[in-house]
C-alpha cells in the first residue's frame, strides 16, 4: 500500500484481534479468515497489534508472521493496513519497525517507551528516531488511558512541530474543553478516538476509530460511521444507543469484572459472534472473559441493537 497522509487517514479501522489456542498458541488460521472477512466487510482499514492484538505477548517471530500474513492479504485486496510496532522497550520497538517496513504499511502504530514513564523531551527523542526509520511510512502515536505517561494537547502541539513523521493518534478522546484544546491540531493530525464515541468525536471534528465497535461487528461499525458522515442527526442518534450498550455491558467487563481493555474487545467480538472459532483467551498471564458472559452479552446486543446483526 502507500502511505496514507494524516488526512487521509480517517474513517472506521478493525483492530486484528490475537486467536489464541487453549495451549496459548496463535491460531493463525483463524487469523488469516480474520483478515478476510475484514477485507469483505469493507471497513476504512485494518490495523495490527492494538492492544487486541497483544502486541506485549508476541515473540520476535509471532509478530513477523502475523504481519506478513496481514500485509500480503491487503496488499493483494488493495486494503489500507497499519502495523502496530509498538513493544515497551524502545529497542524492540525499533527492530519491529525497522522489519515491517518491507511489508509497505499504510502506517506504523507505535507506543511511547514504557518502563519509567519517559519526560517530553524522551519521547519527542524516541518520536524523531521511529519517524527517521519509517520514513516516508508515517507513524501514529498509540497513547490509551493506560499509558503511564497521557500527552495534554499542548505537548501533542510540540509532537506535531518537532516531527513531521508523526500523522496521527489514538487516544481516548475528552470533554468539550479537549475537543476545544485540540481543535488547532486538527488539520495536521489524524485525531481517532474510541469507536463506542465515534458520533461525539465526529461531530468534534475528530476523525474516525481504531474501533471498538468493530470489534463487536466490523460491518455494522462500518456502517454506522458512512451513517455518521452522511447523516450525521442519525449518526448521533444510533451512537447514542451505542454508547448506552457499551456502558452497561461492555465497559462493566472492565469495571467489575475486574479486566483489561483486551479482554473487553475480545468479549465484545465473541459476543458479535462474526468470527466462529474466536475466543475470549488473552495469552498468559492475562485473565479474561467467560465464555459464557460473551454469550449473555450477544444476547443483549442482539435485542438493543438488533440492525448490527443483519
Ligand atoms: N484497544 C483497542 C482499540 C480497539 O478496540 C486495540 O487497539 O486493540
């Protein structure tokens, strides 16, 4: 593929979420019938090693073949793809970077250094080195609510003066006065937040998901973002039944069960029930979801949201 400019990087993006066996190997199989239905459904694009993904849980050779296998099935589909080369030593991160170049990513996904949580001038540093090497790839700043260290938009607005390989970012979005903060950076950045408030960030000017939502149904996430830009009353007022799901199902995954962001997605894709054969297993030591909270989750789905099941 080519790579994409910050705007042109934009719309709804599927996470590639990991299948992992009951022995904690990858089912590449079911990956590769992953990729396809991606590539069926149509969505903006396809990213790799998201948090769903398990970037942090991959040997140097998994994360070779889930990369290859995901670049060879976009660059025959003409399917945009970002490769996530995020790892929490920035060393690794580099080798990562450096040997998915050749796989010719729509852009690179990276993490900031993760160990000690690093000062501005540490991560303007790491970001310079990480644009050097991918260029002319370029490079989007993965920075969670997790993050141990969370950029406020005028260290965003130094990231984006200092590095011109820097696109975009995903980040979990804010108030009114983020939005306002952040309105400067607009045209210069690709700004995506998560896919459950796609219809608010839209309407902020915001750009698109690395979603969540698609997690649950990479077609109807599709859908309801070609509604969000065509319609965008309508976009709003099934984002608000969304986010009403996401809050009383998806989210408690999290807050009372005690679970990571990964084992949310993969509950929410199992729930969605799109990819037969996917379970909620996060690799060691990772805990997650019982099957059958996934299959009481779908049920709900299926009854507030029934037009994502057709
Ligand atoms: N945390 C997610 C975002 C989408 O679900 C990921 O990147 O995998």
């Amino acid at each position: 593929m080519n790579p994409l400019s910050s705007s042109e990087i934009r719309g709804n993006w599927a996470t590639l979420l990991l299948p992992v066996r009951p022995d904690d190997s990858i089912d590449y199989e079911l990956l590769s019938a992953e990729v396809d239905y991606f590539i069926t459904a149509k969505v903006n694009g396809i990213y790799s090693n998201g948090s769903a993904g398990e970037f942090y849980a991959q040997t140097e050779d998994e994360f070779d073949k889930i990369n290859a296998l995901l670049a060879e099935k976009c660059n025959a589909a003409g399917m945009s793809f970002q490769v996530g080369a995020a790892h929490p030593c920035a060393q690794t991160a580099r080798e990562r970077l450096r040997r998915a170049k050749a796989l010719r990513p729509s852009a690179f996904q990276v993490t900031l250094p993760d160990w000690f949580p690093p000062t501005l001038d540490e991560i303007l540093r790491f970001l310079e080195v990480m644009a050097v090497e991918a260029a002319p790839i370029p490079l989007i700043v993965y920075n969670p609510p997790h993050a141990k260290r969370k950029l406020t938009p005028a260290e965003w607005a130094k990231v984006a003066d200092r590095v011109a390989g820097v696109a975009g970012m995903k980040v979990p979005g804010g108030d009114e006065a983020w939005y306002e903060a952040m309105r400067p950076l607009m045209t210069r950045l690709s700004i995506f937040i998560p896919g459950h408030f796609l219809h608010v960030g839209l309407g902020h000017g915001a750009h698109g998901a690395y979603s969540n939502v698609a997690c649950l149904s990479p077609k109807f996430a599709q859908r309801w973002y070609e509604l969000c830009v065509s319609d965008p009353a309508a976009g709003a007022a099934l984002g608000k039944r969304i986010a009403a799901f996401w809050a009383g199902n998806i989210a408690p995954v999290i807050t009372q069960h005690g679970l990571s962001n990964m084992a949310a997605d993969k509950t929410a894709a199992v729930a969605g029930g799109w990819l037969p054969g996917l379970t909620t297993r996060l690799r060691w030591p990772y805990g997650f979801a019982p099957d059958d909270l996934a299959r009481k989750i779908g049920a709900t789905a299926r009854a507030e949201l029934p037009e994502a099941f057709i």
